[in-house]
C-alpha cells in the first residue's frame, strides 16, 4: 500500500508543478483520450453550452 501510494503521490507532485508553471509534456506524445481538449485549445471546437455543473460544452467539427 505505501509504495502505491508514493508512486500516486510522485506523479500527483509533478502534475501540480507542471500546472504551476503550465508546461505539461504528454509522455508519449499525445493520447486518444487528449485529443479532443487539443483541439477545442487550437480553437477549432465551438463552445454551444454550459451545463448544470458549470461545465463548458464545445462541439468539434469532423
């Protein structure tokens, strides 16, 4: 259990500096899962809603 939580805990600390001095490097260079926020950054989503808990909705183009 200690060591699972340290391995949790290290990465947690590296994603918070990278957030401080927002730079953040996907180690393998971009994921299936990253793909659509990359898009709505490079402005090419259209934001059409925000819903209930405050989230912002975009549609993205095929």
């Amino acid at each position: 259990m200690e060591k699972s939580f340290e391995k949790v805990y290290t990465v947690a600390r590296r994603i918070k500096l990278a957030r401080q001095i927002n730079h953040f490097k996907c180690p393998q260079g971009g994921c299936y899962s990253c793909r659509p926020y990359e898009r709505i950054i490079k402005g090419e989503g259209e934001k059409v809603a925000v819903s209930d808990t405050r989230q912002d909705v975009y549609i993205l183009p095929d």
